[in-house]
C-alpha cells in the first residue's frame, strides 16, 4: 500500500492508488522477500519529473495555442493543433526512456520496526 492511499488528497491526485508496482531501485542493503522498505528519491528528481511531466507540457500547449490561434482564427482548431504538438513530445520522452532511467533513480532502505 502506498503512502498516497493515507493522504488527504488522494481523490484528486493521479499518482494515488493502492495497486502493486515494480521499482527498480540502488540499495547496498540486501532484502528478503516480504522485507518492508523505504522507497525515496531525492527531492531534486522529484521537480525534474515535475517539469518534464508537466511544466514542460503546459508550456508547449500555451505557446502553441497562442501562436496558432492568430493564425488559424479558430480556437477549436487552435486547440486542436496545441494538444497534437504535445504528440512529438511525448514520442521523443518514450524513446529517452533509457536516459531517464538512468538519471532518475530510487534509493532503498529496510525500514526498522522503532522507526
């Protein structure tokens, strides 16, 4: 479980769920299967991912629209075009996948009964 399915705003937030997941993580601990962890990521990876997965976007959506709509004199078609451009981005994170993987990491540590 999760420490999103604790928190308070989980009903609005994407990344809350109580399902499993699989995360890869660098540890010098050894564990045993059924070990409870801490999974953390330093805080700096966290506003990384924050830009790619959103600022970034937005960004693209924004400028796009605001150029296009002068252009075009549609919004729809303005909005259209800015939510398609995200296409090219999206692709280009999907095939920068290994580079993420390696410069976005988890930290894993056995978690003690007195914490």
């Amino acid at each position: 479980m999760s420490a999103c399915s604790k928190c308070h705003a989980k009903g609005i937030c994407s990344a809350a769920d109580m399902s499993e997941k699989i995360i890869e993580c660098i540890s010098n601990d050894s564990f045993n299967k059924g070990d409870e962890v801490m999974v953390e990521m330093a805080t700096k990876f966290g506003f990384k991912a924050v830009v790619y997965a959103f600022f970034i976007p937005f960004l693209i959506v924004v400028g796009v629209l605001l150029l296009t709509l002068p252009l075009t004199g549609s919004e729809t078609v303005a909005a259209f075009i800015s939510f398609a451009a995200l296409v090219p981005y999206y692709l280009a994170i999907y095939f920068m996948k290994d580079h993420f993987s390696k410069n976005f990491f988890f930290t894993c540590r056995k978690i003690n009964n007195n914490e």
